[in-house]
C-alpha cells in the first residue's frame, strides 16, 4: 500500500526534465508531488531564452502540480523573472540559492548567494514587499565552498514567510562528487522555522532508510538523477512494489511514450536521436548491463537502427 504520508519531488535539472519528460512521467509513473521546472534565467542581451520560456508556459504544464525556478543575480533580474510567472497565473515560485555551475556562479546566481546574507535578506526583503500574489521556497546547498554557510543562510530565510526550504547538503564546489550529508541536514532541520525537503543522492530503498537513520521522521524528499535512472523510484519510496515483468513493461511503455511525444515535437532524426540519448545517459544505469545498452544506443545511426536497439535491449538487457 502507498504510504501517502510521504511527499515526493521531481529536481530540476536543465535539459533532461523538460515539459515532455514532465507530461510523459506523469501519465507512465506518477506518484510524484511537484514537478519543479528547470530555472528561468536571464540570457544575453537581459533576454531569457526561447527554450527557457517554453517550459513555462501554462499550456505545456497543464495538470501537473508544477513550480517555475528563477535564477538571478540582482533585483531587477529577480522582479522580471517573477512577474512573468506570476502574471502566467502560477502559484509558487522556487528560488534556486543552489545552482553549483561556475556559469552562474560566477555571475552572482545560484549557490554565490550563499556567500552573501546580507545581501540576500535585502532582495528577499524587496521581494515580499511587491506583494506578488504567489508563494515563494527556496532551494539551496549547504555553501559554495564551505559547508557551514547554510548557518547564516537559514538565519536569514527564517525571516520571511516561505512555504518550504529545499535542502542538498553538499557544496556547490562538490558538484556531485562525494556523498549528501545527512548529518549536515539534521542540523538544518534544528535551525529552519520552515518545512524542509531532503534533496541529494536519493536513488533506492536503501538510501532512503539510511537517510531516516539520521533524519527518522523526515517525510518529504527531492529526487533528481535516481528519477532519470528509475522512474519509477517515486512509487516504490511510497510502498508500491512491481512485479519484475510488469515493471519493465511500464519502462518500456514510458520509452515508448517519450520517443513518440520527442518524434512529434522535435524536427528532423538528428535532433530526436540526440535527445534519446540523453535522455539514455541515465535509463541505461536501470539495466543489468549499462556499459553495452548505452553502446548500442550510441551505435545508432538512425532511428531505424535505434528501434531495433531498444527492441534488443528490453529483450535481452
């Protein structure tokens, strides 16, 4: 039985969880709670980009509980980003404090506020005095390098009425290497006056429960790249368990479905089979044998060749 206690969130993550893996997921899967969409950002010439903007729009998110993420680096940028969605009727508005990519690190974006409280109190403090009708959270690291600026950082957001902190207790200097740290997010959890999300290296059962040995009533969690590998992740955290042949016939359906929704948005084989091999970079890591389904996908020279490959793969793999 599907315990509905717990709450579950799909990351953003540029690139892979576009509107088509969102919609396509929901109607395969599902068992998810909010869908985040990759962030909003300012490109050249202060203009965002098309792709950018497409993942917003109310008609591409229809039926999903989905939140926009906006990515700034000052006022103007940040009132901008958040008019547009609210005026898109939106409801919630995330703040990505943990973007890790130098590229918007370097810009002041992303995990770069985590080094500058004061500044970060004086935009949220301009913030919430628009009165924008849309709740805000916050999604952030423990620090850009040091993971002890999440002290001060949830000092801070403390101060203003939001409806949830999502928490990845890494730096941004880590990237992905080494592991979340659920010690460094039990110490959140004593700090924040706001409901916190676990976010970070969340990929099965077994890392969910050596997640509750330190954190035990933690019941809401973000899962990013285990989503990517496992769609299904999100059911099986709930207590729902597959049979092993239904469970690949709905991983073959979800391909199936995602190809399909890919063939008829995207122009031209090139562009498709590139999308279906990003979006393999992961899928594969979900068979025995990852090192041979990925080189098979790769050896794909057409979509023909790649229907073929996906045959022998689900067959054999």
């Amino acid at each position: 039985m599907i315990q509905n206690t717990m709450k579950i969130y799909q990351a953003p993550l540029q690139g892979f969880t576009d509107f088509t893996f969102r919609k396509v997921l929901s109607e395969v899967f599902g068992g998810i709670d909010k869908y985040f969409i990759p962030y909003l950002s300012y490109g050249k010439g202060k203009e965002i980009k098309k792709s950018q903007l497409r993942e917003v729009f109310p008609e591409n998110n229809l039926d999903l509980p989905a939140v926009p993420q906006v990515l700034f680096s000052d006022r103007q940028e940040l009132f901008d980003l958040v008019s547009l969605l609210a005026e898109s009727n939106y409801t919630e508005i995330n703040l990505n404090l943990g973007c890790p990519y130098p590229m918007a690190t370097n810009k002041g974006r992303g995990a770069a506020w985590l080094e500058k409280p004061e500044a970060l109190n004086e935009i949220l403090q301009e913030l919430f005095n628009q009165k924008f009708p849309v709740k805000f959270s916050v999604k952030m690291r423990a620090g850009l390098i040091n993971d002890a600026d999440f002290r001060a950082t949830l000092n801070i957001l403390n101060h203003f009425p939001l409806e949830e902190v999502i928490f990845h207790p890494r730096t941004a200097s880590q990237m992905y290497t080494g592991k979340a740290n659920p010690v460094l997010f039990a110490e959140a959890l004593s700090l924040v006056e706001h409901p916190l999300v676990y976010n970070g290296d969340l990929f099965s059962e077994a890392d969910l429960q050596a997640i509750k040995i330190v954190v035990p009533q933690q019941d809401s969690f973000m899962i990013g790249r285990g989503l990517l590998i496992n769609p299904e992740l999100p059911l099986q955290l709930k207590g729902e368990i597959f049979e092993a042949k239904e469970l690949r016939k709905k991983k073959k359906e979800f391909h199936d479905q995602l190809l399909e929704a890919y063939s008829a948005r995207l122009e031209g084989s090139g562009h498709i089979l590139m999308k279906m091999n990003q979006f393999w970079s992961y899928f594969s890591e979900s068979f025995e044998n990852q090192h041979k389904v990925m080189k098979l996908i790769k050896k794909s020279g057409s979509l023909l060749k790649y229907n073929a490959a996906v045959v022998e793969i689900f067959r054999n793999y």
